[in-house]
C-alpha cells in the first residue's frame, strides 16, 4: 500500500473535512463488506479497500447534485472483462492488478513522449472531485464521485502533432496474471479511444480516485478514463499506454461486434439499434427504469462536438 504523508501526521491535521468525511463513510462502508466475508464468500471477496486518501479535492462545478450510489455497489457491480464476465466477478479477481510500480507511457505523434510513474502522475494537478453518471450499454447506470482532473491537462504536457487526430488507451494485461474468463469475444489488452476534440474537452477526466480514496482495483486502479456521456465501455480501466495516432483506433468493442458497438458510443435513447432498446436505464439501487437522456444528460456541453454528424450512422 502506498504511503503519502509521514505517519507522525494525524490525517485531520492536512485533510480538508469533506474529504475527512468521506474517508469515513468509506471505511464505515469497507467494515459493511467485511462482514459479508463470514456470511461465506471467499476471503478476497471482503475486498478491504486497499486504496489511500486523496488530497486536497477542490468541487467541481461540473458535478451533478444527483444522489451517489453508495461505494458498496460500486465496489461490487462491475463491468472489467479481465477479472471474469458477471459483475460480481471483479469484485473477487481484482485483487491480483498489481497497482505498484505503475507507469503510464504517453507516445506516438508527440513531440514529447514520456514515461510517467503513477506516483507523479497522482501529483501533476490539482485533484477535483466530480460527481459523474456513468451509464452502461446495457442499460444501467450510477452516480460516482470519481476524483481526478482532465484528461487535457495530461495531454497538453506532451505537445501533439499537428498530425495527432485520435487517442488510443491501452489497458494492463499481462497474461500470467489475468486470466479471461471472457474467451473468444473480447480481446486483450482493452483497447479504447477517443477524437482528440473528445479527449481534450473539460468532461473528459484522467480518474484516479473515487468516493474521496485512491481507485479500488475492480473500479480500474490505479488510473482510468472517465467520458460521462458515452457508454461505459469508452472509459477504460488500469489503463498504461496513452497513444496519439492520426488515423481513428481500432477498439475492442467494434473489433469484437461492429454491428452492436461503435467508435463513438455517445449515449444515445433515440438510436435505432439491431439488438436493444437504449431508451431507458436502471439506476443501480432502484427499481423502476428511468428515461435515458441524449449524451447521458451532458448535451449542452458536448453536442456542439458533433454538429453535422448523422448520430444515426456514426453510433
Ligand atoms: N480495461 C477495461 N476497462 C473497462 C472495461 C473492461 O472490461 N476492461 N469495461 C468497461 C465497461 S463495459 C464499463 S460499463 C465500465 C464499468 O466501470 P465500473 O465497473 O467502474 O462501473 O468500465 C469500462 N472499462
Ligand atoms: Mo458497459
């Protein structure tokens, strides 16, 4: 685990009280989940979160003031083929993500490639909290307090090309490591990517925390991205390569199924789409569905993004 301020140092004494608060109840919300370990589940499961306060989080004023889902089902209700294909798996195969040593390396069409430790990473800007939707292709979403700061301010250190029109995010993989429990659809590593237009907007956050703690494993510690008005597939997790290409990504979802995933993957309930309706969601924690809003409900910031593309055909 890593240790970021001398023991000698009361966390109340350098922690604004927010933070101190939801330091907290995540912990109140750890003790729930480790008491679920002696109702049977492997010990793992427990999964005590091996993540560490960060500080100091300014508020964001692109937060909703919708109510977070609580950290127990963010812990437990994950998409991250890797770690197995039911959403309870993560939860229980996570904890084999080696988290440290972490180092993302930034290359392609820079002028300045780098290789970045995660520790100066967590370091390069002030961290924010923002309280974000993420909504699945599935049809369920959530609300969670990530912690991070733009994508833009990360990529701007390394000065694009003119040339560079696209990013690509790779996950970790290491096969000795991870074993798919998703064979024969997914491939490895997860491959994700953004329009640089798309990357560099203020919504597009570099996720290192949520709930006010580093990232628990299973959520994609120890970095991720967070695009709040796409499907939750373009958020890739634990991820370690950030690449600015010319020509646009070939990623995991359209490479595995074209027809039923597309590049851009903005939410969209007015899509015609072969396989499902995406017209409405559940909420994780409620019962009833709800109305799906156009880009997840971030139109007003984003669909100036992609004035004059047919939404019907680029999906
Ligand atoms: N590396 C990686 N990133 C991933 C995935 C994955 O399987 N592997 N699943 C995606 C999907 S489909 C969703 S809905 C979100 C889920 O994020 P959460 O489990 O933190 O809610 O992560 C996305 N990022
Ligand atoms: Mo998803």
């Amino acid at each position: 685990m890593l240790i970021r301020r001398p023991a000698d140092i009361a966390p109340s004494e350098i922690t604004p009280q927010t933070v101190f608060e939801s330091r907290r109840r995540f912990l109140a919300h750890g003790g729930a989940l480790l008491a679920g370990a002696t109702l049977g589940l492997p010990a793992h499961a427990a999964n005590a979160p091996d993540t560490t306060p960060l500080t100091p989080l300014a508020a964001s004023r692109f937060s909703t003031n919708e109510t977070p889902t609580p950290l127990k089902q963010l812990l437990e209700y994950n998409n991250f083929y890797e770690f197995g294909s039911s959403k309870g798996d993560p939860s229980l195969y996570a904890h084999k993500l080696p988290i440290r040593p972490w180092a993302i390396t930034i290359d392609g069409l820079v002028r300045t490639p780098v290789t970045l430790d995660i520790d100066r990473l967590l370091k390069l800007a002030a961290l924010e909290e923002r309280i974000y939707r993420l909504r699945c292709v599935e049809a369920w979403s959530m609300v969670v307090p990530w912690v991070g700061y733009p994508l833009s301010t990360l990529l701007k250190h390394v000065e694009p090309l003119g040339s560079a029109k696209y990013v690509r995010f790779e996950s970790y993989y290491d096969p000795e490591v991870i074993t798919p429990h998703f064979f024969g659809f997914l491939e490895f590593p997860y491959v994700e990517g953004l329009r640089l237009d798309e990357a560099m907007h203020p919504l597009t956050l570099l996720g290192l925390g949520l709930y006010g703690e580093t990232l628990p494993r299973q959520n994609g510690a120890p970095v991720r991205i967070v695009v709040p008005w796409k499907y939750g597939f373009k958020s890739a997790k634990s991820i370690v390569r950030i690449t600015f290409t010319e020509d646009q990504p070939l990623t995991s979802w359209p490479k595995a199924d074209h027809k039923a995933y597309g590049f851009f993957a903005n939410v969209n309930p007015q899509l015609q789409h072969p396989q499902w309706d995406q017209s409405r969601e559940r909420r994780i924690g409620e019962l009833f569905k709800r109305d799906t809003l156009p880009f997840n409900g971030y139109a007003e910031q984003v669909s100036s993004l992609y004035a004059g593309m047919d939404l019907q055909r680029a999906f």
